[in-house]
C-alpha cells in the first residue's frame, strides 16, 4: 500500500523526537535531511513502515546506536505475562473463548511504542486489559472468518509488537483448541525494530512451544512481501488464511490478495478516518472489505 501524505508528517515528527536525546546538533540536522531525501525519493507503492526501515539503516551513520527498545520489549512481555492467569480465567469462563480471545489479541495492539510515540501507558492498558471481553467486534467478519478457518488446512499468524505477543498466545490457543486440523505458523520479524516482536520474544513467552516460528527475513515493522525472506514468501503464499496483527501489517499488505484478516488498533489519524471510528477503537476486516474502505478515502 503506498503512503498517504497524511504520513510524511507524522514519520518526520517521530524521528524529530527519536534523535532529541543526542547531543550533536549538526548530526540532527544532516540525518533530518537524509529523512526528508529518504522521503523524496522512495518509490511507488511502498508503506511508512518500508520509510521507517531506511531511516533506521541510515541512523547508524550519525548517532552511537542502541537497541533501546529491548529493556522496554521485555517489561512489556513480563507486564503481560504477570496478567495471564487472569486473562485465562476470563477466556475460559466466556461463552466463546475463542472470540474473547481474538478481543484481547486485538486489544494487545495498544503496546506500541512507535504509533503512540513512547507515550504508552501502562494503567491505560492494565484498563484495557480489564475491558477487553466487553469490546466489539464485527459480527459479519468474524463469521466470515469462522468459515474460512473451518475449511482451511493451514494458518500464518503475523504477529506485532511485544507485550502483545502474550495475548496472541492465548489466541493462538484457543485457535488449536477450535480448530485441531489447523496448521498454525507464527511469524515475527527478522530483525528489531521499535519494539515488534522477534524470535526472542517468542522464546520468552513460549510461544515457540505451542506452534512452529518463523521470521519475515528483513527489519521492516510490517510485511512488505517483495522484501521478505523466502521462507516467509513461502508461508505467505502457501497459507489457507492469514491474521495479520497491527497497522504495519495492514500497511505494508493491503491490496496483496491474499486471504488476510487484520486485527488492530486504529491509532493515527489516517485509520480513524478510514474506519470512521475514534482513536484506538478495535478493527477486525478482511482484504477485500479494508480495501474497499481505503480506497473510499
């Protein structure tokens, strides 16, 4: 999906508040204009989180670099972890467990530390957590997706960030437990970037126990399917039906035809306007109707 021009300005002011912590502020300017020259001359039809890849390639070349999303990835996957007994009880106690976990997979897509610019708050999401079963959700796309799962031989589940890779969990579980002739993959990225989930995320809320991993082979916060590994092409193209987890997903796959499910929180002005919901409200579409809504813009 290409980028609106809703996104240049909302990409220029994250890196403007990523790179305020350095001191240097000739390297600030001279890597801002690489930003706006990155910007300028990206080709047609690549997303924000293709941009954001190349911002952070570049980075290096101005500022000592690290990871500093790491320390912020693991609080966020123990913060849910130290939650699960309760999430568990509430899934198993609902009248379908498998939907009220799909509603607090979806909710799980609060813990973005680059949508919501660090300003993630965690008594926010401890209300959410508690929330979560009450939420909506489309009645007509979940059945379409019932259906679809109940005739399907395999599943790719594209996951997002950390923290909310705990609640994937239990809805992965709950997708065994439905649907036991499913095979199901989990596919995480293949390199950090802001704090989306990786390999090790998986290892470290056990994941990788309860379905095989893969990753999508680059260190773009989405799927862009040209850039992704074989191994994730692979599964992309092979897979009965998709879920995909975040608007990074959504960005990066919209019109590919596959048959995708999105779930994820609209957090930008460019989703709220697409989906005509307030800010954060919880969307689950498929391929064909998101990009109906898109191109309606």
């Amino acid at each position: 999906m290409q980028y609106s021009h809703h996104c240049i300005p909302c990409l220029i002011k994250r890196q403007t508040a990523e790179i305020q912590k350095y001191p240097d502020e000739r390297a600030k300017l001279e890597y801002m204009k690489e930003v706006c020259a990155i910007i300028g001359s990206s080709p047609d039809g690549v997303a924000a989180p293709w941009l954001v890849s190349r911002f952070n390639r570049v980075r290096g070349r101005y500022f000592e670099e690290r990871d500093i999303y790491a320390e912020l990835k693991k609080q966020s996957n123990d913060f849910v972890l130290e939650r699960l007994a309760r999430v568990y009880a509430a899934v198993e106690s609902a009248d379908d467990p498998l939907l009220c976990a799909l509603k607090y997979a979806r909710l799980g897509n609060y813990i973005d530390f680059g949508a919501l610019f660090g300003r993630l708050d965690m008594q926010e999401l401890e209300s959410k957590l508690d929330a979560a079963p009450s939420e909506s959700v489309d009645a007509e796309e979940y059945g379409n997706l019932l259906r679809d799962l109940e005739s399907a031989r395999s599943l790719l589940y594209i996951l997002d960030n950390a923290g909310e890779i705990v609640l994937d969990r239990v809805f992965i579980e709950q997708l065994k437990k439905r649907f036991p002739h499913l095979r199901i993959t989990a596919a995480v990225r293949g390199a950090p970037v802001i704090n989306d989930a990786t390999r090790e995320d998986a290892e470290h809320v056990g994941l990788d126990r309860i379905v095989p991993v893969i990753d999508n082979g680059c260190d773009i916060s989405g799927t862009q399917i040209s850039e992704c590994g074989e191994e994730m092409k692979n599964a992309l193209h092979l897979a009965d039906v998709i879920i995909a987890k975040g608007q990074g997903n959504f960005e990066t796959m919209l019109t590919c035809g596959l048959n995708v499910y999105y779930l994820f929180l609209c957090k930008c002005d460019l989703f709220v306007q697409a989906f005509s919901v307030p800010r954060l409200t919880g969307v689950l579409c498929s391929e064909r109707r998101a990009a109906v809504r898109w191109n309606g813009l």
